[in-house]
C-alpha cells in the first residue's frame, strides 16, 4: 500500500553509513526492508538485527547482513511499524505478533522511528484489540483471570491452532476498548504471573513518520502537557 511505502522510505532516509539498525515487523517495514536492501547493493554499509523470524527471512533475501545480541549491545536506530499511535507516540503493537522482540529491540536502541499510514494514527489507544504474550504452560487460567479482571481475552489462532509466537508462547488479543491510563494498563498486566509482555510501548518511540493516502508524508508532531 502507497501510504505505507511512503512512510518506510522517510524513515530509510535516516539510515547512515555503519550503522546498526534494528529491523521491526510487518507490511510496513517490509518496504522499509525492501529499501535497505537497494541501498545496500549501491554500497551502503549496515548491519541489521530482526525482531522477528519473518523479517530476518526478508533481511537476509534482500542482502542485509545480520547480527545478533551476542555480538551488539546497542542498536543505532531502529525502524517498526505500529498498530495504533496516540498522540503522546504511545502505541499498540504486535499485530503481527512480535511485540516481545520488538519490545527487547525498541529498549536496545538509541533511537525508534515508527512508521505507519494514517489509518493507525488515534487520540486514544485501544480500539485495536491489545496483544498479550502468555506461557502456554496454563494459559487457560491466566486467561480466566484476564476475564475476571475486564481484559476480554481471545486466544489468537491460525488455522484452528493457537498461534505460536517465535518465542514459544501464545497471545491474548484483549478488548477492552479506549484506554484511558496506558501506562498503568501496561504494568498491570506485566505484573500477572503468566504474562510475559504486551504490545503496549509507553516512551520508546523517538519519531514518529505517517503516510497518507493522498501521496503525503508527515512527522507527527508531539502532544505538549
Ligand atoms: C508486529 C507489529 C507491527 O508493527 C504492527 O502490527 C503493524 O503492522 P503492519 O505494518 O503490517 O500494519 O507490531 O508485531
């Protein structure tokens, strides 16, 4: 989608020479990845780190050489993109799934840009239904737990199967909808016994790009408290 492509080729712009950067996951960072990937057999010099195995496959496709925390201890920028920003640069993700790499990687880096279309842009987070990685080992009772508590959790599923994340684990789509205290919704949650993170990122993002249909491409401005 051209929205999309718009914004991941902004962020691209900001790559430099040398760099580590970190690679995030899903449709509009695979255009970012896409980008990078032409760039660098024009020369130029970077190592990559995925947030996930989809975006490693993608990386190393298009000729990215990639690295691993065991020889990286801090990533010079990183690029992923977001089910729903608010305007504090609050955001839901893992949509697709990665919220937990995504998460561990957004925490490595100097700097996060977030690059999504317009339709993710909201004055409340919530409306997307909020990821919760869980431990198989009695997902059952952490979710009967989760719907004593207002979470209304759905397990994530393909093809009849619960979905799997490339850590083991399983995923809680909960809605609850508009989230008034995100902060507080994100560490309630990672205090549970069972939960291993949410797709809540409270103060991680560093920029945020958005493409819009109509060919335009903006850097969405900071709310001021
Ligand atoms: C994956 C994510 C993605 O960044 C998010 O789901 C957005 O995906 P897309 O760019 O395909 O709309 O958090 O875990």
């Amino acid at each position: 989608m051209e929205a999309k492509r718009l914004a991941a080729e902004k962020a691209v712009e900001f790559v430099e020479d040398g760099m580590i950067v970190g690679l995030g996951t899903g449709s509009t960072v695979a255009y970012a990845i896409d980008k990078l990937g032409e760039l660098v057999k024009q020369g130029l010099k970077i190592r990559g780190i995925a947030t996930s195995t989809r975006s490693e496959k993608l990386a190393r496709e298009r000729g990215i050489d990639l690295v691993t925390f065991a020889g990286v201890n801090q990533i010079d920028l990183t690029i992923d993109g977001a089910d729903e920003v608010d305007p504090d640069w609050n955001l839901i993700k893992g949509g697709g799934g990665a919220l937990l790499r995504e998460k561990i990687v957004a925490a490595a880096s100097k700097r996060l840009i977030i690059i999504v279309d317009e339709s993710k842009v909201v004055q409340r987070l919530g409306q997307f239904p909020l990821p919760v990685e869980v431990v198989p080992f009695g997902y059952e009772v952490t979710m009967r737990k989760l719907t004593e508590l207002g979470y209304n959790p759905q397990l994530r599923t393909t093809d009849g199967q619960p979905y799997i994340t490339d850590n083991g684990n399983y995923i809680l789509d909960c809605r609850m909808g508009q989230l008034d205290k995100p902060g507080e919704t994100h560490d309630h949650l990672n205090r549970m016994v069972g939960v291993v993170d949410n797709g809540l990122f409270i103060g991680y993002a560093s920029q945020v790009i958005v493409g819009y249909h109509n060919g335009l491409v903006k850097e969405l401005s900071k709310r001021i408290h």
